[in-house]
C-alpha cells in the first residue's frame, strides 16, 4: 500500500506529494491470464531487445490492465530502466521526442512503440530541465527507481507492469484487487492528484465509462467539489482528451458520465447551457444520438472524425443562435456562418479546436441551409461539394431529433438514389424554398411532460 510520507510545496495546484511503497504484490505467470499470443509482436519485439541488452523492460498501463480484463489493449506502452539515449543505441529504428521529459519512439512502420524512461518521483514537470549557469540543460532527478514509475500514474489499475524477464505481473498498489472489483482508485491522495492535474478527472469518468467500473467514493466526491480546475487545463491540452472521451467507443455512456459529475460544463459551457434548458422537454437529444451514431460507426470499423464529433457538440448553441439572427431578420445562410463564428469563437477560450477541423466543421454548419434548396441546378451542385457526405450524415441527425424536416432528409436521401432524369424531375419547378427569409430551422415539437421525464 502506498503512505504518504511527505507533502512539499503544498498548496494550490503546485502540491505534490511523495509516497513509497511497501513490497509489491507479484503475480506469477501461472496466477494470471496475459499471454504473449495477445500482445503485439512489436512491442515483444522492444521487450526482448531491452531485456537481451540488460535492461529492464515491462508493459504498463492500459496494455497491462486490458488484457488482465481480457480486452483488446489500444496501444501497448512500455516502461525501462534505460534513459531514452540507451534506448536509442538498442534500436536503429528510434526516435527521441519531448524535450522535458523524454520518450522513445521505436518505429515499426506505421507503427509506433512508446518507450518511456522510469520516472522518478523527485521532481515536479517544470522543474525537470534546468539551466546551469552555462546556458545547458542538465535533468535532475527526472528518471527514477520502478516504484517511483509506478507512484506517478493516476490510478490503481493503470499502475500494474508486466515483466518481460519473468511473465510476472508486478502490482505496488493493489491495481488487481481494484481490477477484480471493477474500481477506479487514484493513487496517493484524491484532492492533490486532481489538483495536480485536473485531467485526471476526464480520465476517471473515461475509464468507469469505457470499463463500466465505478469510481471510489473519495474520488468521486472529489470530482464534484474540483470540477471547475478543468477551466485552468491550457485549451490545446483539452483537445486532444475530448477526443479521446468521445472517441473510445462509449460515447453515450461518457457523455452521460461527465455530465453527470457535472465537468461537462467546463468543457462546453454554451452546450450545456443549451442543453439545459431543453432537457425536459427533449429527452433524446440531438447530441446524444449523435453520440450513438459515433459509438455504432466505431463499433462497425467505419471511420469517426474530430469535426463531425465537435460539430454535434456544438450544434445546439450554433442552431439556438442561428435561430436567433433569424428571428432577428438575417437570411438564414449568412446567419448560419455568423452563429458559427460566434460560437466557436467563445468554445476556442475553453479547447483549442485545429484550424483543420474548425473549418469542415464549420463548412458543414454551413451546408445545413442550403439542403432546403432544392430547385433547379443547386441539388446537383451541392453533391459535388467535398462536405456534402458529412453535412447530409449531419441533417439525417438533425431529423431523427425532429428538429429538421424528416421529409427534407427523405428527399434528399431519395436524390442521391436517382439518377440521371430522375434528379432532374424532383429539381423541376419547386418553390425554392431554401433561401427565403421566412424560412427558418424548425424549433423542435414539444413533447407534453409525462410523469417521469
Ligand atoms: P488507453 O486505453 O486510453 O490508452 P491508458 O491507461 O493506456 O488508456 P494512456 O493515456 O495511454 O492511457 O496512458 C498510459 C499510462 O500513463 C496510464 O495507464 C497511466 O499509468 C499513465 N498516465 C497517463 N496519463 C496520466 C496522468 N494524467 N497522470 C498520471 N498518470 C498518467
Ligand atoms: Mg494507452
């Protein structure tokens, strides 16, 4: 188990605390059930190579605590008392990254190995580079002992190794205890590790939705009272773990989950404002399909991408707003890119969104009018439109909410089927009704409250 044994520069964020750790619970290979069969033969290959050259080397993290739980691992991290220019001389094939605290690439193809360097517990991240009066960086204390390694990771689970030398699991702080129960347990203590980094709560509400665990009692509570430290993670950080919250495949279970512990909100404040509001009325939101879509595309092997996610997201706010420059006058297609543009403009404060995908995202939004066009030239036209697959996967979204026409994503679903003078015929003297000004996006039919919803 792990004590604490002294706490330094305590206070705000800054806390760290220094544990140690009793003897570690091994696991023989004959008392568990990871097989060398189902990991893959690029990370064994990194394993042995360290091993033959002298080194220790273990898989640890989710790899480890996937396969105990006989799930497929995303990836396979590997953690070695080699420093990562050890590791270099070992592989031909290696590239160092990061600057303060270094990793190992091992390049297989495509295929990347994560190596990491044991990390000590000595020091915090800013102070692992120093300077030295000659203007060198010189690491202090940056790499460590295994049960340091072990002492830094967020929870119980993702603290267990799996010995390459022996096949043995090695578990310092009862990770297969917590595994057995289904349990999310950070290590050390709850409050400073969520202070220390605030993203340890995305990760918990992750994994107990991904893994169906629950979190600890003391976590838990935690997460309610230091919610708001979400707001001080630097926005570029935040991206990439929105992704990986809504694109693990438990989409629907993680929404609920985050807004559930109420971090939702400082993550997508005008979501959940939207969302607030019409929670009543709408019991299946249009972003929580929008999310089993997302779960049920990963589930098939389709492909799942960032702007299509972030823009069912932010659809609400961006759809409340366009209604409002509507109702205020605008035409409803220069009003979809203002309402666009504001809104991103007030969620890039929270998470940075890459140009990269800012501008499909926005390129779809904007397509969402124009499907009410449908005379004469313009159907046509809007198929050849790069994000005309995107946008109409968008709209069928919108309707199955019931905040489109069904019959507009009907038809258009019947004009991609057509071809030819079939098109022509459905594009022949219609009203066009898209670009008028009394049109507007159908506010959603309310739905009389029943007892329980
Ligand atoms: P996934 O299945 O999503 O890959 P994972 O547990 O492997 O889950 P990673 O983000 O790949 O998650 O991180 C690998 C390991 O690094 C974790 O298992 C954990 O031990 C450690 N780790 C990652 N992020 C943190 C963090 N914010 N604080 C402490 N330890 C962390
Ligand atoms: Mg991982």
């Amino acid at each position: 188990m792990w004590k604490k044994v002294k706490n330094y520069f305590t206070g705000g964020s800054r806390s760290k605390i220094v544990v140690t750790a009793d003897e570690p619970r091994i696991i023989p290979r004959s008392e568990h059930q990871i097989s060398r069969a189902n990991i893959s033969e690029n990370a064994l290959k990194v394993l042995y190579r360290l091993k033959d050259n002298g080194y220790q080397a273990h898989l640890v993290g989710g790899g480890v605590r996937d396969l105990l739980l006989g799930r497929e691992p995303k990836d396979f991290d590997i953690a070695t008392d080699a420093t990562p220019e050890e590791v270099r001389r070992v592989f031909r094939n290696c590239r160092l990254i990061g600057r303060r605290f270094r990793l190992a690439h091992v390049h297989f193809g495509r295929d990347i190995i994560e190596v990491a360097t044991f990390r000590g517990l000595g020091d915090g991240e800013e102070q692992a580079t120093r300077e030295n009066g000659n203007g060198m960086l010189v690491r202090d204390n940056v790499y460590g002992a295994i049960e340091e390694d072990a002492a830094r990771r967020d929870f119980t689970v993702n603290a267990l190794y799996y010995n390459i030398a022996d096949f043995s699991v090695i578990d310092y702080a009862d990770g297969v205890r917590d595994l057995e129960a289904g349990r999310l347990r950070l290590l050390g203590d709850p409050e400073v590790r969520f202070r220390e980094d605030p993203v340890r709560m995305l990760r918990a509400v992750r994994f107990a939705a991904k893994l169906g665990f629950v979190i600890d009692e003391t976590c838990e509570r935690h997460i309610f009272e230091l919610g708001h430290l979400l707001r001080e993670v630097p926005a570029a950080r935040l991206f990439d773990e929105v992704l990986k919250l809504f694109m693990g495949g438990a989409a629907v279970e993680t929404f609920e989950k985050v807004r559930h512990y109420d971090l939702f909100r400082h993550l997508f404040p005008e979501t959940e404002e939207a969302l607030a509001h019409e929670e009543h009325d709408f019991p299946i939101t249009f972003v929580l399909r929008a999310m089993g879509n997302t779960d049920k595309r990963l589930s098939e092997d389709k492909p799942v991408t960032p702007f299509f996610l972030y823009a069912a997201l932010l659809w609400e706010p961006t759809r409340l707003r366009w209604e409002e420059l509507i109702a205020d006058g605008e035409h409803p297609i220069p009003a979809i890119q203002q309402a666009g543009s504001d809104v991103l403009a007030n969620q890039v404060k929270h998470i940075t969104i890459p140009k990269r995908f800012s501008i499909p995202m926005r390129e779809m939004w904007n397509l969402q009018p124009r499907f009410e066009q449908r005379n004469g030239k313009r159907p046509q036209q809007l198929l050849t439109h790069p994000r005309f697959r995107a946008a109409y996967d968008f709209l069928l979204l919108r309707a199955e909410s019931g905040e489109a026409d069904s019959e507009l994503a009907e038809w258009w679903t019947r004009f991609q089927g057509n071809q030819g003078g079939d098109q022509e015929q459905m594009t022949q003297g219609r009203r066009d009704d898209g670009g008028g000004r009394s049109r507007r996006p159908r506010r959603r039919r309310r739905k009389p409250k029943t007892q329980d919803g």
